[in-house]
C-alpha cells in the first residue's frame, strides 16, 4: 500500500482561535505496540477552545506547553498500519482522552496524556497511536457520529453511571436534571432515556428545548423566563429532588443544585460555563451544602477506556445515533471553532477530516 510522505495538521499556539494555522509535517510512523491511523472526523469540545485561547489552566498535574501543538482529543479513523496485535489494518477505531487511563479512577500521572493538551492532539489527516488508548467503533454508526463519543459521551455516561459497579449500567427509575443542550448535556439526554431514567433539561432557547422533547425529555425549563429553575425542579419531583445532576454551569448554577438535589443525590461537576469563580453574595459552606441532603458532590474528568467500551456496547444494543449539529470540513476547523464557542449548538460540532 502506498502511504502519502506529508500530514496536514492544525496548530495552536494557545493564543486565541484566530491565530491557529494549518500546516503540514512528516507522514509519522508506528514503533512497537502503535499504529498509525488516518483520521476521517474529529469532534470540537469546549475544553479545546480553552486550549487554544490559553485559558485551560486549572490542573497543575497536566504539565506546560509552550510549542505550538495539534489541538483536539476526540477522533474516528481506520488503522493504516498496525504493529499491535489489539487491532488489524482497516479497522475503524476511536480514541480516548488521557490515552493511559485504561480502567479505573483517573490520576495525577494519567494528565499528562490527554490528547490535546499536553499531547499533540487529532485535528490532522495522520497520527499514531499507542494501540491500548484506542478503543473499536461501533459499525452503525456514522464517522461523525462515533467522533463525539470520547469526551462527550463518555463524560454524560460517567455522570449516570461512574459511581456503579463496571458492567452494571443503571438508571431506571431515577430523576436526572441536565443543565444546557451542549454536547455532554445531549448525550446524556439520551443515554439517562435509554437506560429508563425521567429526564428534565433546561436551556435558555424554547427552540432548543422542543429539540430536546423531540429526543425524549420529559420535562423543560426555560432558565431565562424561569430564573428560579431550582424552584421549578422541586414542583416538577413533588419537592423531592433529582436523583443525579449534570452540573454544567459553575458559578451560577452550583447552589440551585443544592437545592434541588435529592436526599442522597449525585452532583456531577461538570462544566463551569457561567464562570469559574464563585459571586461573593452567597458564602455558604459547601460542607453545610452537602450535608443538608446527604449530597455526593462529584468531579468528572471523562473516564477510562473500560468505561468507554461499556458505554460502547449500550450505545449498540440500544442504537443510540449521537447528535451532530453541524460539520465542517477540514479547512473550515477554525470556524468551526468559533461556532462552538458562540454557544448555540444543539448536540455536537464536528470537523470531517477526509
């Protein structure tokens, strides 16, 4: 077979989305255990609009870099060459984030291989991989569609089932409360629905809401006309509370999650898109928070490749097709860029490589 000798690629000097540039370097090559993969579709998540502006800077365990670098973490691709027994040459895969974290709790060692960030990331026509930190795709469905499951679909099936035993997906019955209709919140719209969960989702676009209705919401809330959403959530639960939380929001939403959690409820800490610093008018103790409900106030950081393939297995016995909402091309990454971090997409943004 023969192999192109150049990699187009995306680079990032972390100084703001204007000022990424395509470039071109070697075609790499796999050592022992590696295979190199051409990549069709890579998803866009927040996290690499911070990225590129400079702005991920909250985990001290991921190391500095300061050379420009391929941004993105989330692809779906056909193994060119192997030199690993774990796969074959054309077979489609996917990749996972921190590309050590196999099974497991994440730890501090596992951040300094996210793609990405501190790793050479997925938005280039070539890379090699280490053949454990890939996991197989799903045949129904489309390149673009598996693209959006290493991040975001694996963080919303953390926040339903990351504190359950592995191979023992649950949900039926429970209550959970997802905040916006970004790409975690739609992922785990369905996912909550597939596993037998009533599901209420908030967003700020009555248009974005009838979408979310459209894919099995049970409830809405409109958080603009609706401002005190918390208070809604009691009288939507008969004054219990939900079960689990996707908290996406930070600084604005954390306390109204206190407040309508369940007794005994998960708070997944998820997102920080009203902010990253707390306003100064409430200081009530986290402590007496959690305390007040028997609250678990939980932190997500994606999962490892176990869970993914858990995930993976659902996703095809209940054939759940992962919401795209809008792709573009490979030259087009920047706008696509720019789009997600505008804020109104339904689902996921994705870049089509090949």
């Amino acid at each position: 077979m023969s192999l192109p000798t150049q990699n187009r690629q995306w680079l990032t000097t972390q100084s703001g989305i204007s000022n990424i540039a395509l470039s071109s370097s070697s075609l790499p090559s796999p050592g022992p255990g590696e295979v190199l993969v051409k990549i069709h579709a890579v998803s866009l998540n927040y996290r690499d609009t911070e990225v590129i502006m400079g702005l991920y800077n909250h985990h001290s365990t991921t190391g500095s870099q300061s050379s420009a670098l391929v941004p993105c973490s989330d692809m779906c691709g056909t193994i060119l060459l192997s030199n690993s027994p774990r796969f074959k040459t054309g077979e489609k895969v996917l990749s996972i984030f921190n590309q050590t974290h196999l099974k497991g709790q994440v730890k501090a060692e596992h951040m300094k291989h996210g793609l990405g960030f501190p790793l050479d990331g997925v938005l280039q026509e070539y890379r090699v991989f280490d053949a454990e930190a890939l996991v197989s795709k799903p045949p129904y469905l489309s390149d673009e569609e598996a693209a959006t499951l290493p991040i975001a679909g694996l963080t919303a099936w953390m926040a339903v089932n990351g504190m359950r035993t592995l191979g023992q997906p649950g949900g039926k019955g429970e209550k959970v409360l997802i905040q916006g209709t970004g790409g975690v919140a739609i992922s785990g719209l369905q996912i909550a629905k597939a596993s037998g969960a009533e599901v209420i989702i908030t967003s700020s676009s009555d248009e974005k809401l009838e979408l979310a209705q459209n894919l099995g919401a049970d409830k809405t809330i409109n958080y603009k006309t609706n401002p005190e959403w918390e208070q809604e959530v009691l009288k939507m639960t008969d004054g219990e509370g939900v079960d689990i939380i996707f908290e996406n929001g930070g600084a604005q939403t954390l306390r109204k999650s206190f407040d309508c959690i369940a007794f005994g409820g998960l708070i997944n800490c998820i997102g920080y898109l009203s902010g990253k610093e707390d306003a100064m008018g409430d200081r009530t103790n986290t402590n007496v928070l959690a305390l007040r409900r028997n609250v678990t106030l939980k932190g997500l950081l994606n999962g490892p490749r176990e869970r993914l393939e858990e995930m993976l297995k659902f996703y095809d016995e209940k054939k759940i097709n992962p919401v795209v909402d809008r792709v573009f091309s490979f030259e087009e990454a920047k706008e696509g860029f720019e789009y997600l971090f505008k804020g109104g997409h339904f689902g996921k943004v994705v870049v089509k490589v090949d």
